[in-house]
C-alpha cells in the first residue's frame, strides 16, 4: 500500500470512528440518524464501516452534530500563528 492510500485509508477510519463516536452518544440509531440527515441506512452503515464519504456529506454529518470538519475526525490543527513563530 502507498503512503498516500495509507492516509487515505486512515482518513475514512477517522471519519467512521467519529461519525460512530457522536451518534452512539446521542443514543441514536444508523436509521434515525439517517432519517434526520435524509440519507439511506445502508450508506450510514457503509460510512461507519469505513466506506468514502463525499465532502457534501461530511459537511452534512458535521452540520447535523454542530461541529467542524476536523473534529469530527478527531484532528488538531496546530494554532497557524504558533507555527510561523
């Protein structure tokens, strides 16, 4: 495997983990979940067993749980102003 079909890969674990993650605590099915975001189940069942997620519906996921992109794969963006410094 590439590197970058590792980060690839990596990357869908993370969105799959936090999709997982927020919706386990709200205590809500992948069929709830689906309904409220207008999605099939079997696509949420897919993106939490890390299957691709388009952008449109990682913006939608993130939307629906009040939170951006990067937390929602769990990603910690180092302060820009830190890193020139």
């Amino acid at each position: 495997m590439t590197e970058r079909n590792a980060r690839r890969q990596q990357r869908r674990k993370s969105i799959s983990a936090g999709l997982r993650s927020h919706r386990a605590a709200e205590r809500v099915s992948q069929k709830d979940f689906a309904e409220s975001i207008e999605a099939n189940p079997a696509t949420v069942s897919n993106w939490e067993n890390c299957g691709s997620v388009s952008t449109e519906d990682a913006w939608e996921i993130a939307d629906h749980y009040g939170i951006t992109l990067d937390e929602l794969v769990g990603r910690t963006v180092p302060n820009p102003r830190e890193a020139v410094a």
